[in-house]
C-alpha cells in the first residue's frame, strides 16, 4: 500500500479508501511514520464521511486502518491552504 500512496502523493492524484467504517475520498500530501510508530497518511478529505469532523478537512490517517485503496484518475493542486511540508507528527517517507 505504501508504493500505491507514495505513487498518488508524486503524481497529484485523489484516492479512495474505506476507513472507520466510512468510504473516504481525499488528496494525499504526505506519508510517513508517526510519533508513535504508526505508518501514517497526512490528507485532505473532500468527499466521504466522517465520524468527527465535517467534510473537508485535514486529517492524519493510520495506513493499517485503510482498506480498499484505490488511485483515480483525478488530480489536484499541491498547494492547499494549510498544509506544512515539515509535518512535525510524521517521519516523511514521501511527499509534495
């Protein structure tokens, strides 16, 4: 799964996911490992649901808890308001 996120992150492209019981659909900025050793995705969700928050919004994904990841063909822009390239929550494997 991490190729797969790693590839969406380098080319701009939206994914698809199921997560807590909710179909999610976000923009993948960054990938990497958290504070407490968890492999994390650092996204901006667009469509879905959400048992927290309303749609959209940040949020920090545990990459275990996704299921059925799937790359579309959709691609956005990597520069949305409020995303930090130095993520302090995450070791960085890959992104924008």
């Amino acid at each position: 799964m991490t190729s797969k996120i790693c590839q969406a992150i380098q080319e701009s492209r939206i994914i698809e996911f199921h997560y807590d019981g909710h179909y999610r659909k976000v923009e993948p900025y960054c990938h990497g490992t958290s504070k407490r050793g968890k492999e994390s995705l650092r996204a901006y969700q667009i469509a879905g649901g959400s048992n927290s928050r309303s749609i959209p919004f940040w949020r920090l994904f545990t990459v275990a808890k996704i299921g059925d990841l799937s790359l579309t063909d959709e691609t956005f822009q990597g520069n949305r308001p409020g995303y930090n390239p130095n993520d302090k929550d995450l070791r960085v494997h890959c992104n924008i």
